[in-house]
C-alpha cells in the first residue's frame, strides 16, 4: 500500500480522491439504474443488434462501462499520487 510522504497535503489529496471516487459512483450510477431502469423507455426507441437500447444497456454496455470506470480510476489515482507525491 501506498505511503504518503511527510511533505503532502494529506487533506488535499484525500479531497481529490474523495471527489474521483463520487464522480465514477455517479457514472456507475447512471449507468446501471439510470440506463436500465430509469431511461429504459427512451432507450428502447433505439436498436443495437436487433436489440433495444435499454435493455442492452441492462445486460451488456453496464459491464463494458464498468470495466472502463476500472481502467480510469488506475490511472486517475496513479495520476493524483503523482501530483500528491504519494510514494508507491
């Protein structure tokens, strides 16, 4: 686990994570309630596959959304050590 050094703004780091992590839940949520549920309706309008939107949505483009929230919050948070000086 990562350390911080001395030197760092421990609150100022803290607050960037914090922030990170409440963006990514709010796509995380959008994506899995919002999309599935939420916006099924006006999602269905639209046809991937022969499938309806909301619906694939619900079942498959949630998971690819979630990997990628996955990937970019390795590299955002490898980002904010860098700017805190949080040594790895």
């Amino acid at each position: 686990m990562a350390e911080p050094s001395e030197d760092i703004d421990k609150a100022g780091y803290w607050r960037a994570t914090r922030g990170l992590t409440l963006r990514l839940l709010a796509i995380w949520f959008m994506v899995s309630f919002g999309a599935g549920i939420l916006f099924r309706d006006v999602l269905d309008q639209v046809s991937i596959g022969g499938a309806p939107l909301g619906f694939w949505f619900a079942q498959q483009g949630s998971i690819y959304v979630f990997v990628g929230l996955i990937f970019y919050y390795c590299w955002a948070m490898a980002r904010l050590e860098r700017k805190f000086g949080v040594k790895g």
